[in-house]
C-alpha cells in the first residue's frame, strides 16, 4: 500500500512539475529568511553558468550534493547581486521530481528558495537540490560574493 501512495504521489509531482518555466510549487515553507552573510561560502564557486538556465527553472537545479540542506544555504552565501549586494533569502518549498537514484524510490526533488537583494523589484527563484551532486556555477543575474 505504501509503494501504491508514494507512486501516485511521484506521478502527480511529475505531473504538476512538468513546466519548464513555472513549475507548481508542491511544498510550502515557513522558513525565516536569512541573510547570505549569516553562513558559510564555498570558495570554489568561480565560473559562470554555461547556460542561463542553470538554477533558475526546475528543469536545471544546481546540485550540491550530500542531502544536505546547509550546503544548499552555503551555495547561496557565495553568491551576491549583479553588483555585489549582499542576498537574503528562504525556502520556499520543493517542487520537480526527476529521476535520481539518490532520492526516495527513483525520484528527487528540487527545492526552491526566494531571493532578494536591494534594488530587486520581484524576487528571484533559484532551483537547487541536495540529492545529487554537480559542478556548481554562478547564475545568470548574479555574481560571486566576496570572501569575509
């Protein structure tokens, strides 16, 4: 009975994540927002993105590996607005199922954290996942936060 549920709930994530663009944010979060300053950066984060849509739709999450949720906070500390603003952002919940044999049965999923910077009219959405592990670039928009 298990196996059934969880099946149909994989189909109907699938399902609603199909869209590239503006994918069904299936979770919610209450996290606090937080301050990019407030953590931890990796260093090795030096390269621009090869495309533009890396982390920025669901299809294409930055994969940061370890099922670790800090590491998905410490990505985000190493990055700052186009000039160098610091970010502030939360979770904002999980969406697009893809296939990983990291996840739970075949599927991961992807989580999707608002952020902010001064001057940012409508927050920006980045797609990062914790299942998988993958280079890790600089998002177009965006750029590498100076070290402290």
């Amino acid at each position: 009975m298990k196996r059934v549920v969880f099946l149909i709930f994989t189909s109907l994530l699938v399902t609603a994540c199909g869209a590239k663009k503006n994918p069904t944010i299936l979770s919610t979060s209450t996290n606090p927002t937080n301050r990019s300053s407030d953590y931890e950066q990796f260093i090795d984060i030096t390269e621009n993105a090869p495309d533009e849509t890396y982390a920025l739709q669901g299809d294409n999450p930055v994969r940061v590996g370890e099922k670790s949720v800090a590491n998905q906070r410490r990505y985000i500390a190493s990055l700052a607005g186009p000039n160098g603003e610091e970010l502030t952002f939360h979770r904002r919940g999980s969406c697009c199922a893809y296939k990983s044999e990291n996840g739970y049965g075949d599927f991961a999923l992807v989580d999707v954290y608002e952020v902010m910077y001064e001057g940012l009219k409508k927050p920006i959405l980045l797609y990062i996942t914790f299942y998988d592990d993958g280079p890790l670039y600089i998002p177009h928009g965006f750029t590498k936060r100076n070290l402290r």
